[in-house]
C-alpha cells in the first residue's frame, strides 16, 4: 500500500502517527506530493477526486481516503485496537472534534498563504480561530480523564491538530488557559511517533 502525503499536513499526520503506533510501516509506503488548494498534484487527483490528502492507494481495492476512514481500515487491517468498542461513540467524537480544529486551523492557514494581503479577511480568520478556542476549552475541561486513557486514535487526532496550531499559529498562544492540555501534550510529543512524525 502507499500513503500519499505531505508531512506538513496534520490529517497526514494523524495517518502517519497510527502507522508507528499499529507498527504498519513494512505494510505502507508514504509517498511525500507537493500540493496545495490552489496547485493540486495530479498523483492525488487520480486517487482522490477532491484533490485532497492523505489518500491510501491499495493494491487489493479501490483507493481510500480522508484521514478518518484511513484511520479506521488501517487500524482494522493491523488489529491496533485504536478504535476500542467499548468506548467508540467518544473515541469518535473527540477525533471529530480534533478534525474540527484541523478544519479552521488549516483555513486559517490557506487565508494567509494562498490570498493576497489586500483580500485577507480578517473576522473570517476571527470566526474560525473562535471555533478552535471553543474546541480547546471544551477538550481542557471535559475530556481530559479520556486524554489520560490508554492510547486510541482521539487522543492522536488531538495530539496532530495541537502540533497543527504550535506549526501555524502559534503566535495566537493556545496554551493559554490550556494548563491541563498543554501539559498532557507535552508529554504525549514525546512519543517516538510524534517525534519521527513531526513537520
């Protein structure tokens, strides 16, 4: 199998870091493209129609992508465990909500690379960095005794979009009022996965 990405991404990411995890990377090659919204590789369009990154190029199927679903077949295919029956609905819930982050934050990202100044807009940006303080705040109050848990794909999704925020928007200081977040993600960094993967 090969996984086309782009390390810079935190969807890839989130990909990248359940292969170390699921020891997955005999089984999947990761395939480095240069793409953005505006200047797509062809590579991607022929695997995904949207253009969009990571996608999972099988020899045995059809191509899969979005990072979720990934996530998901390939966690199935090793038999990881990163999506425990017993707690899936908030497994599920909290990866989404990680992806919510992921969303405004790479928005953001594409707001001020790819527009020029004069077209930025800036109560966009506002609106959208709002939806991620909101999805902090609700992680650092109410979700923490599952951060603490043992290892599934919410807490790498949540790991991979605070990594996302510390590479694009740090300056914006999402730590703040996070005590309990940032300390659980500065130790969670630290995992050989995270590491290898970071951008």
């Amino acid at each position: 199998m090969k996984l086309l990405m782009s390390p810079s991404s935190p969807y890839v990411r989130k990909v990248r870091v359940l292969l170390r995890e699921a020891d997955l990377l005999d089984s999947v090659e990761e395939v480095e493209v240069t793409t953005n919204a505006l200047a797509t590789d062809l590579a991607v369009i022929a695997a995904n129609p949207t253009g969009r990154i990571p996608a999972l190029v099988r020899g045995d199927g059809p191509v899969i992508f979005d990072s979720r679903v990934i996530a998901r077949f390939l966690d199935d295919h090793a038999g990881a465990g990163l999506y425990p029956h017993a707690r899936i609905w908030e497994v599920l819930t909290l990866e989404a909500l990680a992806d919510g982050i992921m969303d405004s934050a790479v928005g953001i990202t594409y707001e001020l690379r790819l527009r020029p100044v004069d077209k930025q807009y800036d109560a966009w940006m506002d609106a959208h960095w709002g939806k991620v303080t909101r999805a902090l705040t609700a992680i650092n109050d109410r979700w923490m005794s599952h951060l603490a848990g043992p290892l599934d794909m919410a807490q790498i999704g949540v790991a991979c979009a605070l990594g996302y925020l510390d590479l694009r928007h740090d300056a914006r200081g999402w730590r703040n009022g996070n005590d309990a977040l940032a300390a659980w993600y500065a130790e969670f960094s630290e995992r050989d996965s995270m590491v290898a993967t970071k951008p």
